[in-house]
C-alpha cells in the first residue's frame, strides 16, 4: 500500500479526514464511510496528453471504498474504465440535472447510478449527507459538499460559481473543514494564440488579467465559505512536452504560486491556503483540525522537480498503427459532421498538419462547410488558422473529433481579425 495512504487510513480510517490523491482527486473519510471524488485511476486524460505531477496517488485500496461521486463529464474527472472495475457494492453518485452526462454514465459504467437531486441534503450512506449545486449555465460542472456532525468537506473540481449561487451551500449551516477550490485558469486562450510581434504586449496583458481573474475568484469562494483549510485545485496538470517551462505550462500558475498570492494579497490566509500535493492528508484526531504535508516547495523548486519529472518521461510518438492515413475518408467523416451546419459565417478554418513529417493542408470554408485537403491556404480571407503537432494531427486524422485536440493543447491559433466569434468556436468544439 502506498505509504501516504497507509498512514492517512491508519490516522484517519476510522473516523474523519482527507487525503488528496492530487488534481481534482479526494480520498474523504467521514465516520469511517470513504468516499472518493473524481478519482483517475485507469485513465489517461486527453489522448495520453496531460500528466499529472505529482503524480496521482494510485493504489488498490482506493477500489475498496463505500461510494465515490463524479463532478462531471471532462476527462480529467471521469475514469470510465475505473468505474466499471469497482465492486458492486459501491455506490456511483453524480449531481442530477444535467441530461447528458447522466445518460452517458448511465449507458458506460456498466453499474446504477445514483442521481443526487441539486439543491437538496440527501443521505447519500448511512450517516453521510451531500449537498451538491451544479453550474449557473454551463449545464456540465458541478459541486458538492459531504458532511456529518464532525467533519465537512467541500468538493469544487473545476466548477466556477456565481458568488450567489455559491453561497448556497452556507444555506445548509454547517462549518467547512477543508474547502477543495478551483483557481487556475487552465484554458488555449490567449496562450496559445499566434500574435504579431508589435502585439505581443497585448497577450501578456490578456494573460495577467485572466489569470489573476480566477485567483481572485478563489479568494472570494473562501470568504463566502469560510473553511478552515483550502486545498488550491486543479493545476497540477501538465502538458506532457518535456518542458515545464513551455509557454503552456507556464501559464498555469502552480498550487506554490497561488499560495504566494494568496499571502501576498490576503495576508490573513496564510495558514488557511497551504499547497497540499498528492499524499498530503488532513484530518480531526482530536476534534481540531490537523495537517500533514509530505513537503513544501518553493515557487521555483515545484518548477524544477516538475521540469525534472517532465524531461524523464519518454517522448510521444506516432502510434504503428497510425503510420497510414485514408485522407477520402477522413474528409467523408467530416462531411457527414458538417452536415449540421447550414447558417453561412465569413470565416474560413484552415488546419496545417504534421503527418510523420508531411504537412497536410485542410480547408473548410464556413460559407459553404465544405472540407477539402488544399496545395496552398486561401488568402485575402477572415480565417482560424490552427497549427498541429505530429501528435494532435495523427490523432485528428485517425478520428479524433477536434474537441479532443483542443483537450490536448498541441496547436496553436491564428485569427484574422483576431476576434472572439462564438459561431466560428462552436463548429471547432462541437462539429468537427
């Protein structure tokens, strides 16, 4: 067993604790019931894309639990091939109202689902009561918190709330011990965005601000909650290129750098944010609320061990099987996902591959949705240019929707004119 988790069941089996099992993965103990949240265990997110550092704790008594809940549908959260292996026993629970993801965990984990009706305490095991709120409109995220008469715990994943929607978990007039809260903006824009070198300043500038939006969105949830302790989620997820310091990973901020910000802006917070990775735990032995932290980094030291953990992985490389492409019928199956398509947009979405080495022109003209492989890209034109890595153009020429390679973050984009255009974003996330 691995020793963490060893300790931490020990410690805390029995009665009340957490132990953080790393991004939006929870190991809770409440009255001795355990529940896990978001556990990725037999899954790679992305396309074997992202890697988690420190790398999530993975042992087998984490299939030995009572239930474990599932905040939404992003591959980062949701470990089909780990659902399925669970004992029967255990009990699968999601946040109700939100058709699609209870269709598709009802249709693929191969188990019955419990469905926790939002906005409503429900005794989700014998002395255990949830409280779970889903997104203010995005219909897919979700949010829970997971209590007793001792211990409470809040579960956030990825899931930004309006501070009065938020709010409403103070409604069930409980006291939170560890509040699990979101504050990395972990999104392409306006990172990976191609922009002219007189621009470049604009892109710092869109950066900074977006950035510091979702940390102060995070310093805000802790004064509406109020927890003890906040365990800074989500960020230790990276782009697995060999390079911490690659403009995508550097523009996450790490749990060590939100903390410092915190401190830096909220100096009263000092012991409450504490950048809890992979194996640290927290728990009431006593009745008051203990903290055990395998190590604590500095800014730059998280960096260079996650520089270090990067730089020893092998590199990605093309799949055998994918050594061959039928172009016909990659551009047939983007025709038939075209065919939803029928309101003209002056816009053309043009996609530069990297083919084991060969560049392949892709070309889709938003008046007509009709895709073709070009010699050269139309010019004169308002166009999403996308530029592909070998990998992402492998895995999009071999049936992969772009959804997935957007998941993946090996592109960048070129926008002329550079706008915001919903119509054009759509067809890229939900079409093709």
């Amino acid at each position: 067993m691995n020793q963490q988790l060893h300790q931490f069941l020990e410690q805390y089996g029995a009665t009340d604790g957490v132990l953080y099992l790393g991004h939006a993965g929870l190991l809770a103990v409440i009255g001795g019931k355990k529940i896990l949240f978001d556990p990725i265990i037999e899954s790679q997110p992305y396309g074997d894309s992202w890697v988690f550092f420190p790398p999530q704790l993975d042992d087998p008594a984490l299939y030995d639990v009572d239930a474990v809940i599932v905040s939404h549908i992003h591959q980062d959260h949701y470990d089909l091939p780990f659902l399925r292996a669970l004992k029967p026993s255990v009990k699968v629970a999601i946040v109700g109202q939100r058709p699609s993801f209870e269709a598709d965990i009802q249709a693929n984990a191969d188990r019955p689902i419990t469905i926790i009706e939002p906005e409503t305490v429900t005794e989700l095991l014998p002395g255990v009561k949830v409280f779970g709120v889903t997104h203010d409109s995005n219909g897919i995220d979700s949010s829970v918190i997971a209590y007793n008469d001792r211990f409470c715990i809040y579960h956030g994943n990825d899931n930004y709330l309006k501070p009065a929607t938020m709010a409403k978990f103070t409604t069930v007039g409980v006291d939170i011990d560890v509040a699990c809260i979101p504050y990395a903006y972990i999104h392409w824009y306006p990172f990976l965005m191609e922009y002219p070198q007189d621009k470049l300043h604009e892109k710092r500038i869109e950066s900074e601000r977006l950035v510091n939006m979702y940390q102060d969105d995070c310093l805000n949830v802790i004064d509406i909650l109020k927890p003890k302790v906040v365990i800074p989620f989500g960020a230790n997820l990276l782009i697995d290129d060999g390079n911490m310091h690659s403009e995508i990973n550097m523009a996450v901020r790490t749990p060590v750098e939100f903390a410092a910000y915190a401190r830096a802006r909220r100096p009263e917070l000092a012991e409450v944010v504490l950048p809890m990775l992979a194996g640290d735990y927290a728990g009431k032995p006593d009745g008051e609320l203990a903290v055990t932290m395998q190590r604590v980094y500095s800014v730059e030291e998280y960096r260079d061990a996650a520089n270090d953990f990067l730089r020893s992985r092998p590199a990605k490389t093309v799949r055998t099987d994918w050594q061959q492409v039928d172009l016909d019928g990659f551009l047939a199956v983007l025709r038939r996902r075209l065919e939803v398509c029928d309101t003209p947009i002056d816009n053309v979405l043009q996609f530069e591959l990297n083919y084991l080495g060969q560049p392949i022109l892709v070309e889709i003209d938003c008046m007509t949705y009709r895709p073709a492989i070009v010699p050269a890209f139309a010019t004169g034109r308002n166009v999403h240019r996308f530029r592909l890595d070998e990998i992402s153009s492998a895995e999009w020429l071999n049936g992969k929707r772009f959804e997935e390679i957007i998941g993946m973050r090996r592109f960048t984009l070129l926008r002329e004119p550079n706008l915001y255009l919903p119509d054009v974003l759509k067809i890229f996330n939900t079409v093709v």
